[in-house]
C-alpha cells in the first residue's frame, strides 16, 4: 500500500464505501465536474387542496447526506467537463438564434443575418506573423531608438508576435481604457445600426422600434496582441420579435451598409484625467459584415455557431491575454506567468484605476481581463433561447419541476465545494468516458451523413 498515492488510497477507500454507487450516480451526473459544489437540503411537492405529500426529496439519505452539482464554470482551465458543457449550450444557443429550435420558430432562417467582427484599433506597432512583419526601406528608429520595422517573418508560435516593437511608443493607457469601454461603444453601435437602417429607409430615427427590432448574440476574443475582437450574429426582425416578418426594406445588404457605417463612426470619449487627458475612442478600421444565406442550413450558419461556441470557453487566460482569478494585490502582476506586454497592460490597469476620474470603470478589479468587464458571450433578449432554458431541457436542477395544482416547499444551503484526491481521480475519469462517447457518437453521427457538429 506504500506504493500508492494519496489519491489512489482515497479512492480505494471510496470504493469500500457501502454508499460507492450512489455516490457514483451523482458524480456521473454532473458529468464529472472538476469542483461540484455540495448541497443539503429538501424539497416536499403536496397536492395544493389536501396537502397529501406527493414527492419528497431529502439529502439526508444521500451519501455524506449531501446532494453534489455542477460547478458551471465555463472555462476550459478551471473545470473542463463543465466548460465543454457551456460550449455545447452557446453552440445551442448561437444555433436556435440563426436556424430556429428550442424556444425560437424556425422562420427566423429566413431573416437577414449577418456574421459581424469589429476589431480594437491600433496602439502601436507590434510583430505580426505570416509575411514580413513590418519591412522599411528607410529603416528609421523611434524616439527611444528602437527600430520601427521589423523584416523578420515570425511563426504563428513566435514568442514575439503580437509584442509592441517599442513598449514605451505603445499606449498603453488607451489600450487598457478601450477595452474598459468596449461595451458602451457595443451599445452605440447598435444604436447606430438601428439609426442608419431608420434613415436609409426614409423612416425618422426614433421610428426604428415600430417596424423592426435588431437581436445579436456577440463573443469576445482575445488576438495576440491582446486587445478583444468582437465577433456577433444580427438578425434583423419585425416590431415584436422573432415570430414578426421584418419590413421590406431589412435587406441584408442594407444591415452590413448599416453595420459598417456605425462601425465607423461611433465615438466614444473617456472622462478627463489630468494624467492622460481626454481620449475620443473607436472601432479598429477592420470590419466584417458577412451576410447569411438565407434559408439557413448551410455550412454558414453551423460554422458561425461553432465558432463562436468556441470562444466562449476561452477566456483571457487561455489565450495568455490575463489570468483566471482578480488580483489583489499589484504584486500578483509579478508573479504572473505572462509576457512582458500583458503585464505591462495589467500595472497600466491598475495604475490607472486608482486614479478618481476612473473609479466606476474598475480597472483594478478587472485587471485581470486587462480592463475588460463583462462576460465573453452577451446577447440581445430577443436573439434566441436562454441557458436557464437549455439547463432546464436538461433537468439539470434540483427538485422537480412544478405541476400545476402542486405546492412545493424547498430548504436547501451550501454545505461545501469540491472533491477529495480520491473523488478527483475517479471524477476526471468519468468525465474523460462521456467525452469519449460524445467523440464515438459525433463519428456514428457523421458516418450516417449527419451534419458535423
Ligand atoms: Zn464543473
Ligand atoms: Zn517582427
Ligand atoms: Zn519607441
């Protein structure tokens, strides 16, 4: 027994456990998550006239008198069977809004849509991968005597790609307050798609909302040089949503003329600081507007789907944009195992957010996405179902569902998170067994002419 590790001992004394199965049965039931967090609790259905008990749920039966779930984290890094869950929702989710499904008519195939991605401007020279990074014929140097080209060609996996040519003509600042305003500048370009359908259509802007409503579902990317990059799907309905035909005049071309204007000219000032003055914030000049086919179920609307389901299990940690956890402290910045570039972006964050002018933009608390708040996927009420409902499809929740003429009483508290070495052991092997038979089936799947999904 010496030989063993501590979690093989652990598991070993799980599986002695006269409650093993049972214990099995809930940790296949959350797929195997990384961290399930522990419940304990009750939950009693009565029928709401004779107050006759019609189901009752109690951990105290359950092993260590505990129910587990899922944790539901999204990312890949901290929980992988539970992010590969939320990638699978968003795929859902991406897909209903563009195809129809779950709660969502299939007729909204047959809207205009459109596959968006704006990008952050520049800030400053960096190395890019491909061809020739940046040729000179003049060569010339910056004010800090560094080159300002760069003829090397970098690999995609260069340490160098996407690091400024010279940190200090880089701005630093702007870059780490665009991203903290990157979400109003989202909502004004949406305020200005809507304005300039309005007025391409004759209609007084304020017009817009009584005969069309825009719904998007956008992602957010983190690029090598670690600005975001927004990638959304807009769909354009009638007045009250996606069961409304859109007016004639929603063509899809008239919404990319319209995405690409906004895209242009939206604006968005920073507050003055007397350290770095008053900054008028834009979109990057590189902007997509790629209609989908209508009709739907070509490979347009699955790959856009994928694609962004993909993103939404990267955050800035995976992509070495930022870290999973908020910092504490400005000596966490040290210690994290990240490029010079990000890491000057993290201080410049935290920096910049103790000075007052910037305090509702919390740039320290959110250093750790380099000024970045907000989730990675967001979308518009009307784009498509909800993942309450997709969890719900599932029954991934506790108790029973409620049946008309029922009442139902619930207590239920947090009693713990987490596994022991043992339970972690046998838990990551349950969930690499579902992944592979997810993997088999998708091949059964494709082999019967199913679309790849
Ligand atoms: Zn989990
Ligand atoms: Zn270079
Ligand atoms: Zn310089």
């Amino acid at each position: 027994m010496r030989q063993l590790s501590e979690a093989d001992r652990d598991a070993i004394r799980l599986a002695q456990d006269p409650n093993f199965a049972r214990w099995l049965e809930q940790i296949t039931a959350t797929g195997g998550c990384a961290h399930p967090v522990h419940l304990s609790g009750s939950t009693t259905t009565r029928d709401a006239i004779t107050g006759e008990i019609l189901h009752h749920y109690d951990t105290r039966d359950e092993p260590a008198e505990r129910l587990s779930v899922r944790c539901r984290n999204r990312r890949a890094t901290v929980c992988a069977p539970c992010s590969r869950l939320h990638a699978g929702d968003t795929f859902h989710l991406v897909r209903a809004g563009l195809l129809g499904g779950k709660t969502v008519p299939a007729t909204v195939r047959e809207r205009p849509r459109l596959f968006v991605t704006l990008t952050a401007p520049s800030f400053g020279f960096v190395h890019r991968a491909g061809d020739r990074c940046r040729p000179r014929r003049d060569g010339g140097a910056c004010a800090h005597g560094r080159p300002l080209g760069c003829g090397a060609v970098h690999a995609p996996a260069d340490c160098l790609v996407g690091q400024p040519l010279c940190a200090d003509c880089y701005d630093y600042p702007a870059h780490a307050l665009w991203h903290a305003h990157a979400g109003k500048l989202w909502d004004r370009f949406v305020i200005g798609v809507r304005r300039h359908l309005a007025s391409a259509a004759g209609l007084p802007q304020s017009g817009f909302r009584d005969h069309a409503r825009l719904s998007f579902a956008r992602v957010a990317e983190y690029q090598k040089r670690a600005a975001v990059h927004v990638h959304a799907v807009v769909r354009l309905d009638g007045p009250t949503g996606p069961d409304d035909e859109p007016p004639a005049w929603g063509t899809a071309d008239r919404m990319a003329d319209a995405v690409r204007a906004s895209a242009q000219r939206v604006v968005v000032r920073t507050p003055f600081s007397p350290a770095v003055g008053e900054l008028a914030l834009h979109w990057g000049t590189q902007v997509d507007a790629h209609p989908l086919c209508s009709g739907g179920g070509g490979p347009d609307d699955q790959a856009v789907a994928a694609y962004v389901a993909k993103y939404v299990t990267k955050g800035a940690s995976e992509t070495g944009a930022g870290t999973d956890h908020r910092l504490t402290t400005r000596d966490d910045i040290d210690a994290a195992p990240l490029t010079d570039h990000v890491r000057t972006l993290m201080r410049t964050c935290w920096r910049l957010g103790g000075l007052p002018e910037y305090a509702p933009l919390r740039l320290r608390a959110w250093a750790h996405t380099l000024g970045y708040r907000g989730h990675i996927l967001t979308k518009s009420r009307a784009y498509s179902t909800t993942y309450a409902t997709l969890r719900a499809d599932r029954a991934e929740h506790v108790g029973h569902d409620h049946v008309p003429g029922t009442v139902a009483e619930a207590g239920w508290r947090y009693v713990g998170s987490g596994h022991t070495p043992g339970a972690a052991l046998i838990a990551s092997g349950i969930a690499e067994d579902l992944a592979r038979n997810r993997e088999l089936a998708r091949e059964e799947f494709r082999g019967a002419g199913g679309d790849a999904v």
